[in-house]
C-alpha cells in the first residue's frame, strides 16, 4: 500500500508491554569473555520470585571489589507487597520481560558476545528462557545473529533496568 507520496504506507508503530509471569528466575552477569582461562566474573546478581511466595522478589548478589580474586556476597534483600499494581518493580520486570522477548541471541550460543558489553542475561520463566552470552575459554566465533543498534540499545536497557532492580528497597 503506497502513501501520496508512492513511498509505501508504514503504520506507526507502537510498543506494547506484556505482563510478565508470577513466576520467574533472572541472573545477570558482568564479566562474560574470556581467553585463555575462564571468565572472572565482576558480579552476579539474581532476581527470583517464586509462586511460593508471590508477593516477594529475592535479590541475591555477588560483586568483585576491584583488585580483588573472587566473588563477595552481599546480603541478600527481600522486596515485598508485589501485589500492589503500583509497586516500582512491576513496571519494571514488564518492560525487561516485553525487551527479552524482542531482541536475539547468538547463534550458536557461546560463539560470541554480540551485545558488546561483556554482560550476559537468562531469564527463565514459563513462558520464555532466554539467555545471552559470550565465548569463554579458548573457543571463539561468530554468531550468525548480528543484532541492530536498536537491539543493541534495548538489551543495554535490559541491563540497566536489571541494575535499578537490585537497588529498589521494599
């Protein structure tokens, strides 16, 4: 269908947001790439809400000090009354759960970082598993996905809100 101008007519488009589940496991990690040896990860951390227990979010995390070998935990936190619609965290999980849902992986997994950021997510839900990543060890490659700069934004979007989530206090 072409517009007045004969260039085709594109309706405007517009982003939805899905509710995500009640239930859902997310895990970001900071330091993805590696050579020779393993990756040593910068920090982990790990969103779980449970339908156990569905008016809770746990947030578990680990973060590497700078100069420092491993992974030191850092209390784990507990954001509750997810019930109330309003509560920060459930706009939040919607809009990280409605990018996940948009943007590719690699392909083959583990071939290569091809957000750039050496940060890796999973998500794993009823309705989705979705998990980046990059290589480790001495295997590298090219993935035969290539995301857009609009994915590329979207998934560094994905990382910040992840980021906000472990900071909200209940």
């Amino acid at each position: 269908m072409a517009g007045r101008s004969g260039l085709p007519f594109r309706r405007p488009t517009t982003r939805t947001i899905d509710m995500a589940p009640k239930e859902y496991l997310v895990r970001l990690q900071h330091g993805i790439t590696g050579g020779f040896a393993p990756p040593t990860p910068n920090a982990i951390h790990q969103l779980t809400r449970s339908s156990d227990n569905p008016d809770s979010l746990f947030i578990q995390s680990m973060v590497r000090p700078d100069g420092t070998p491993s992974l030191q935990p850092h209390p784990p936190k507990e954001l509750t009354q997810l019930d109330d619609p309003g509560h920060a965290s459930n706009s939040l999980v919607d809009e990280l759960h409605t990018i996940l849902k948009e943007i590719p992986t690699e392909q083959p997994p583990g071939s290569e970082d091809i957000y750039g950021m050496d940060t890796s997510i999973m998500w794993a839900s009823e309705d989705l598993e979705w998990m980046n990543g990059g290589p480790s060890g001495c295997g590298r490659g090219t993935s035969v996905v290539q995301p857009t700069d609009e994915q590329k934004a979207k998934f560094k979007r994905a990382v910040e809100i992840i980021t906000q989530l472990t900071q909200l206090e209940s």
